[in-house]
C-alpha cells in the first residue's frame, strides 16, 4: 500500500469557509480505492489539517491525482495552502541510508 499526507494551512479567518465547503459535499469525491485513514486539525496562529491516504501500489498515480483533484476545490479560499506528499515506512525508508 501506498500512503500519502496532505497538510493544509489556512488562517482562521477563513475556517468557516473551510468548514463550509468541507461540509456542503461539492469537492470533487474520492475514488474508493482511496481511503482516508485520519484527519487531524491543529490550532496554533494559522490552523493545520493533517490527512492520512491509503492508496493501493497499483493506483498511486491516479490516487495521487484525485487528492490534488479534492483540494483543488479549496482554490479561491483566502490563505488557502496545501502540500501532499507520498510517505515511506520506516521499513521502506531504511533501505536509503544503507540499513536494508
């Protein structure tokens, strides 16, 4: 399996706008080999979501792609900034510095 983790960032003037477009069910849908394992929300000056993606191996591309997709439906939102990045394990990462 593959795993991805977006984190977006916004300023709290614009939660409500965050929250309402989250909640009105207009972001584009997920595929179902998708899974969204968790979502986390930090407060500290500008708030931070944390979201963790599954993705079979066979369908990281096109999983890839319909995240960015998602979070494409936040464009236009003040303050709005997100990065999406693929995750290794630590059995998967250990390999790179010469311990696999």
């Amino acid at each position: 399996m593959a795993h991805f983790m977006a984190t977006l960032m916004y300023p709290t003037e614009s939660a409500q706008d965050i929250g309402k477009k989250f909640t009105s069910g207009a972001l584009p849908k997920l595929p179902d080999f998708v899974k969204q394992l968790y979502i986390f929300v930090a407060t500290a000056g500008d708030i931070k979501t944390y979201s963790l993606y599954e993705v079979p191996d066979d369908k990281k591309h096109e999983g890839f792609k319909a995240i960015n997709n998602r979070y494409a439906g936040y464009f236009g939102i003040k303050g709005f900034k997100y990065t999406l990045e693929p995750l290794l394990t630590s059995r998967e990462a250990l390999p790179m510095i010469g311990l696999g």
